[in-house]
C-alpha cells in the first residue's frame, strides 16, 4: 500500500449518508449534483448518532456535498465536534451519466448500471472519472485522516462510491472486487488497524444500518 498506517490501533469508521430526496431515486447525481436527504435520510442520519452513543470519537471527517452534511449533522450536535471537511471525498464525477436514471444509461450506453466500477475500471465513462483517477483522488484523503487519527475512532461521512475506495486501498483490492459489498443508505462500515497482527487491515462491521436495528 502506497500510504502511511497508524503504529497503534485505530477504528476508521465510513457512514454513507441518508436516502437521498425521492426525485434521485435511482439516478446517477454523483459529484455534479448537490442533492439533500428525504425525510427517511434525515432520520437515518439520526440513528446513525444514535448509535454511536456516548462512546468517544477521537476526529470526524467528511465530504463537503449537502447530503452528507445533512447526515452528519446530528451526530456533531451531539459530540460537539468540529468534523474536517475534504472536497477530495466527494462522490464519483459520473460524467455523461450525471442526472440520467439506470434505466436511461442502459437505453443510451448499453450498459448496465449495476456494472459501473467495471465501466470505471475500464476507463470508459464518458466524460466522467476512471478508477485510478478516483483512487489517486481519494488516497491523499486517506493519508492524511490515517496520520491524523490517534489511537480509538476516527468518522468519515462519505458517499457509496467513495466508501468502496477506501475499502479497495486498505484491503489492497480492486475496485472492481468491491461489487460484492454493499452499501447502503445511512450504513455503517468499520475498519479496524491493528499494527500488532501482520496483516493490519479487518474489516470489522459492513452496511450495518442502526435505523433498522435496536439502539445498542
């Protein structure tokens, strides 16, 4: 791996934000549109501050588009806690597919949008971003939450996309592989460092969604 890994134990922990206001349903918006959360987002960005309870967050750190803001916003209500934003963790730039619905991108590309990291993997998006431009764009973002993030929990507020990024550079996977994980609205992902095990990386908890499950 091409980045700096913490030398103590670290649990990174990647929220996708909220459902996404109804009209983007099924739409390619990406980094071009700056969309806010239905009713059921917000209450996913609630339950998501919720379950992290009075445990302690050492940082938080997140993209700047407003659906993640508006996620995060109840968990920073609750801690007090200053997040960090980064533009680099803003959603894939779909190009030409940006505003389109699946159904459209397969009618006017032939392609179906279940197989958009191959398409990126490719480098075959038309007008949009390829797998190694999104990952040189988001491994600088990592870098720098990995050696800022003491020993405990760092945060970061993501998008789906970007989530399967970060997995692909800390598992040493590629981004193609990352298909098999889902990720969910208002999910929940945790990644634990451990530099004492030789292989550092666990992935500890996927697509957990705290609003369809009992507060811990």
């Amino acid at each position: 791996m091409q980045f700096h890994l913490p030398n103590h134990p670290l649990q990174l922990i990647l929220v996708r934000h909220g459902e996404v206001e109804e009209t983007y349903h099924k739409v390619f918006g990406g980094s071009k549109i700056d969309m806010a959360l239905s009713p059921l987002g917000h209450a996913q960005g609630t339950a998501v501050a919720q379950w992290f309870g009075a445990d302690d967050i050492h940082a938080v750190y997140a993209s700047p588009m407003l659906r993640v803001q508006q996620t995060m916003a109840p968990l920073l209500a609750a801690k007090n806690i200053t997040p960090t934003l980064l533009d680099d963790l803003r959603e894939v730039d779909f190009g030409e597919w940006t505003g389109l619905r699946w159904d459209e991108v397969k009618e006017l590309f032939g392609v179906s949008a279940f197989d958009w990291l191959e398409v990126l993997d490719k480098g075959e998006l038309p007008g949009g971003e390829s797998a190694h431009h999104l990952k040189e764009r988001v491994r600088p973002c990592l870098d720098r939450i990995l050696s800022e993030s003491g020993p405990g929990r760092s945060v970061v507020f993501c998008h789906g996309g970007i989530i399967r990024v970060i997995l692909s550079l800390l598992l040493d996977l590629p981004l193609t592989r990352m298909a098999h994980f889902n990720i969910e609205y208002g999910s929940i992902t945790v990644v634990e460092l451990l530099p004492e095990k030789r292989h550092i990386v666990e992935l500890e908890l996927l697509n957990y969604q705290p609003l369809n499950q009992p507060v811990r």
